[in-house]
C-alpha cells in the first residue's frame, strides 16, 4: 500500500466513530418538459422548430444506465434507443425496495434493518421536439445501510440523449424544461464506536451543442450549459433563467450530521444559443446522479484504526531517518 494512501487511511480512523447506525444517502433529479425551439431572444418565449424545412433532425439515440452495489454484488441495466420511445430502466439489491414515482415533497427517511439496500431508476419518455409537452427525464440514486451488520451500497445512474440537427438556415436555438431535485447525506450518531460514512452525493446536468465538421466529422463545441444557480454557466448563449444548481456534490455526512438540499418545489430553467449557422450540429443531453454509503462497526473499524495508527508512526520514522 503506498504511503498515501495509509495516510489516508489514517485520516479516516480519526473521524467520529459509532457501532450502531442508520447511514442514508439519497440523489434525485427530475427533468420535466424538455424542450428545443426557436429562440426569440425573450424569456419565456420561443416557437416550435420548423423540422422540415428549418432544422431536419438526422438521427436520434438514447442511452440509460443504472447500477446498484451493496457490499459487492452488483446488478445493473442499460437501454439504447434509436427514437423517441423512451424507457424505463431500474436496479437493486437488498430491501426495501419500491417502484420508482415522481415526488414533490421530501422522502421519507427510509434505512433498513440489517445490511441495507441500493435501488436505482432511470427514466426517460417524451420528446424534445414536441413544443406542447416536450420530454421527461426522472433519475434517483437512494442508498441505506442499517444499525447491524457491515457494508456499503452505491449507486449510479447516467442518461444520455443525444440528436443529430441538420440547420439549414441561420437560427437561435432555445433549451427550456422545469426541474427539480433532492439530495441528502445522513448519519445517526447513536453512540459506541465504529465507522459510518454518507458520500459521493452528487447531481450533474449538462447541454452541449458541437458543430460537425462535414469533411473530417470533427466536433466544435458551440455552447455548453451546466446549470448552477448563476448566470454565469452557459458559454456561446444567453441564459435567461437559472435559479438553482443542477451541478451539485453534497458534503459528506458522518455520524450525526444530516446535510439536506431540497429543491422538489422545482424552477423553470432557459437557455438560448447565440446565432447558429447553416450546418450540421450534434446536441448531448447528459443528466447523472450518484450516491454511497458505508458503514464499518466493531472490531472491523478497530482494525481499520491499527492500520491507520500503524501509518502515522511509518511517516514520523520516515521523517526522523530523514
């Protein structure tokens, strides 16, 4: 092991230490209404593309992933489509599990008896191009680890919607959807000794468009947009509305700390690209969340603490024989 790393080691047996727990950690974002129009430089405003004469849309591809890991086996699923059918894909392991729904207020503070459970679900339906509703993308990453037992859950979900535009003549493009989403470490403190860890809670959203190089297929990135509560997040555009972050790592939680993002009253979020030329334009839609949680009680963490101990006192005989 490298020294690094013992010293990280040894960190990590200084924190607060407990022997009976509930560690929960839960990552959710919901996009609602996605939609791709024609700019008008005005909030709120924007007309349905002209997709058969302005911007003819070449190809479609959708991809979702999901993965579910509690204390080292795994299950995972994925899904790719080729239009605008959508899918609903899930993962899990342990218990409790329950079918995926949207929410609009705070979840209930669920940690489960024993060794815990991962549960995962990412969804995707709808269609951009539709000005009326647009399209839908629902992730949730929630993890929890019980008071007994050891072990750590993780959870991972990525989706991906990705179109090819052929514009045919010069047009601003408009990104608009509504938002919500949920974010929470938490740690009981009940006291003894152990260790218990809610990390790795983290929501990303991003919009890119790259222009296509038609001889050597090379991509130019015209504009990005990560969402983060400013408006300074969008490059090669103006956005007109950004009132909350959608790129976010939530602080790690040890035992007796609760740290809670809550943005389930959602916000109306809008972008608009600076003029485009005629040409052809790849556009990426990529939307993540991520959560874990660990729990080591009594002795594994006493282990956990020599072998920390152990690494102080290698670095001080390294520091003397220098």
């Amino acid at each position: 092991m490298k020294l690094k790393t013992l010293v990280a080691v040894a960190a990590l047996a200084a924190l607060p230490a407990i022997s009976q727990a509930g560690v929960l950690a839960q990552s959710i974002l919901f996009i609602d209404g996605f939609k791709l129009s024609q700019g008008d430089g005005a909030l709120g405003g924007g007309t349905q593309l002209d997709t058969s004469t302005t911007v003819l849309v070449q190809r479609v591809a959708n991809s979702g992933d999901v993965l579910a890991n509690l204390n080292g086996v795994s299950s995972t699923q994925g899904a790719l489509v080729t239009d605008t059918s959508g899918f609903n894909i899930n993962a899990h392991q342990g218990s409790p599990y329950t079918a995926f729904s949207p929410i609009t207020a705070a979840p209930p503070n669920v940690v489960s008896p024993g060794q815990g459970f991962a549960s995962n679900h990412a969804i995707l339906s709808g269609n951009s191009l539709d000005f009326s509703s647009g399209a839908n993308g629902w992730t949730d990453a929630t993890v929890g680890l019980g008071s007994t037992g050891e072990g750590s859950a993780q959870g991972n979900i990525g989706v991906v919607a990705r179109a090819i535009l052929d514009v045919q003549s010069p047009i601003r493009l408009q990104v608009s959807f509504n938002a919500r989403a949920f974010q929470r470490n938490q740690v009981d403190a009940l006291g003894g000794s152990g260790l218990a860890v809610a990390q790795n809670n983290q929501i990303v959203f991003q919009v890119t468009l790259s222009r296509i190089d038609p001889n050597t297929g090379v991509l130019t990135q015209v504009f990005t947009w990560s969402p983060d509560g400013n408006a300074t997040s969008v490059i090669g555009g103006t956005e007109y509305a950004d009132p909350f972050s959608l790129n976010q790592t939530l602080a790690t939680a040890f035992p007796g700390e609760n740290f809670t993002v809550n943005h389930l009253a959602g916000g109306y979020f809008e972008l608009e690209s600076n003029l485009l030329a005629a040409g052809l334009y790849q556009l990426d839609i990529s939307q993540k969340v991520s959560a874990d949680a660990v729990f080591i009680p009594e002795p594994a963490s006493l282990a956990l603490m020599g072998l920390g101990l152990g690494a102080l006192c290698l670095v001080r005989r390294r520091k003397h024989n220098a």
